[in-house]
C-alpha cells in the first residue's frame, strides 16, 4: 500500500466537532478529521495535546483502515462495556441510559480533584444499578501510585470488580502492584502502557500485567494491533479513543479479527457523543455493536464542520503527520 500524500489527504478530509452528551476526558467537544479512502471512511483523531510523533501513528491507523486491506473477521457483533464517566453518584443512572442494557461497566475513577470516597460513591451507585451479575471495571488512567492503588482495591473489594485498568502510571509501579494484589486474584489490566509506550510489550515481559487494553488508532492499526495482541499472549480488551462511529468501525473490525474475545470491548462510546457523523451511529444494542463499515453523511459532515481556525489547525497537523510517515515509513 502506497501512502497517501498530505496533498491528496487535504482533498479527501472533513474537520468536524461533535459535541459530547457529558463531559469526559476535560473536554465538552470531540474534533475529528473524516479521511475518505478507497476502501471506506476512516478517521484521524489524535487527542490535541498528543505531539506530532505520537499522532503520526494515529494518521497511520486511519490510512491503514481507509486505504490499506480488509482482516479476516471471526465474528459479526462485538459485545461492548458501558463506559461512564467521573460524575457524581446521581448522574449516573442518567449516562448509564445512554447505553440501554448492558452487563458491563467501566468506571472512571482517580480523576484530578476528586477522592478515593467519591470513586467509592461512583461505584456504589453503578454496583446498585448492575445487581450482583453485572460486571464492573475501574480505569485510574494511571492516576494512582502503587500505595494509593492498592489502598483504592481495598476500598473497592466489596463492588466485586473484574479488573483495575492502569492503575499506576509505569509499568514498575504495576508490576509492584501486581505482586500486592496476587492473592486479590483482581487482574490488572495496562493501556497507556501499551498505546504510549515506545515498546508496548514491555508490560509484558516485566510480568505487569494480566491482560491488555489496545485501541487500534494510536497502535498504527489493525494489524498492527494484531501483531501486539498476538505476540503478548494476554486476553485483549480492545477500546476506543473517544472515536466517532467511523473510528469505533475500525476497532470494532480489531475486535472481530481476534482469535479470542473473553471481555466486553470499550467500544460502546457513541453513546457518549450527542451527534454523529452518520444518521446511524454504533451505539450498543443489548449489550453488543455491529461490525460494519461506517459512511460519513455529508449533510451531518456539513452540520458540525468546525470553525475555519480549527479546521486550519488539523489540516496543518495532517501534513505534518503525513511528512513524518513518508519520512519514516513503518516497517
């Protein structure tokens, strides 16, 4: 596959903030770039605090998907965790409807002012809503050292949780958490260690982790997923980046092209958007999404094109990023 150069990318985007239907990640409104390729929509949306080395893998991803081969798929539906937000204990009833039926939940927890008492709260309210047979997951996005974690899954045992996802920030401080929590049996599951890390096995090899969470935007692609997935010998999370339905397409295309799938995928986030780039968004159905390719609509590309600045701001990081690729070709 040939890459696109930054010219011909230019001619094929579409720059859109869509606004969010509760806020996450400190932001209200999600950016993205539409990219249409010959092999479908793809998407290119680096949060914009990423620098242009780390989202030059993001542009790689989106060109892999939009412009490269179809995987081999061994399945049709991906069944998909609810993810909410850090809000308080009465808001949560409210996000968790966004995601109609579901039997898993990710809780975000350790967020920059708030307390281990409130991410108890959070959970609390979420184990009442679930009942006992629902599923419940915690990601600190690395917000804790190895005290504060193993002091938060003392805190948290009793909402019985199916993992902590990146608890600590490094992979030592998780390895040292991991040995802490062995007789817990509470696995520990990396993400940033992975998506961010110049080699994302390392977590691996340091014996770190019990399973991966991967996201298929900022690993390069969908095989390049495959290829991490397959050399880590871990069960496999795969997640979302806060994508549009076009991008939460591609990751579920990974998920479907995984050999095994024994958790439910983070790839339910539509529901945290309150507008699409499609009239038929991948928003969870009992549970699971579809694993089909998502069209951009030009009237909804229309609808929510950003401002001229932004839209300036992205299409300069799309060069820039294409010039690192073409600079540095992977492989």
């Amino acid at each position: 596959m040939g890459l696109p150069s930054g010219r011909e990318l230019r001619e094929v985007a579409h720059v859109v903030a869509l606004p969010l239907a509760t806020r996450f990640r400190g932001i209200d409104v999600r950016e993205a770039v539409l990219l249409r390729g010959p092999s479908g929509w793809s998407e290119f949306a680096p949060f914009t605090e990423y620098e242009d080395a780390e989202a030059a893998t993001w542009l790689a991803a989106a060109i892999d998907y939009g412009w490269g081969a179809e995987p081999d798929l061994v399945r049709d539906v991906i069944p998909v965790n609810a993810t909410l937000p850090a809000v308080e204990p009465a808001q949560v009833a409210e996000v968790l409807d966004r995601f109609g039926a579901t039997r898993t939940v990710k809780v975000k927890v350790a967020q920059a002012g708030q307390t281990l008492a409130d991410d108890v709260a959070r959970v609390r309210a979420v184990r009442e809503r679930l009942g006992p047979a629902g599923r419940i997951r915690v990601d600190a996005n690395g917000g804790w050292n190895v005290d504060e974690a193993e002091h938060a899954a003392h805190a948290l045992a009793p909402f019985d949780l199916e993992y902590l996802e990146q608890p600590c920030a490094s992979v030592p401080e998780l390895a040292e958490l991991r040995d802490r929590l062995r007789d817990w049996q509470l696995p520990i599951a990396a993400d940033e260690s992975v998506r961010k890390a110049a080699d994302p096995l390392a977590v691996v090899a340091a014996g770190a982790a019990d399973l991966l969470v991967v996201k298929a935007a900022p690993l390069g692609g969908i095989a390049a997923s495959l290829r991490i997935v397959a050399a880590s010998g871990l069960p496999t999370v795969v997640s979302s980046a806060l994508d549009t339905s076009v991008g939460l397409a591609m990751g579920a295309r990974l998920a479907a092209a995984l050999p095994d799938l024994d958790y439910d995928c983070g790839l339910g986030t539509a529901a945290l958007l309150a507008a699409d780039v499609t009239p038929h968004p991948l928003l969870p159905r009992e549970g699971r999404i579809p694993v089909d390719r998502v069209d951009a609509d030009p009237d909804l590309l229309s609808r929510w094109v950003a401002t001229t600045e932004r839209r300036d701001w992205w299409l300069a990081r799309l060069d820039r990023c294409a010039d690192l690729l073409h600079d540095h070709p992977a492989g």
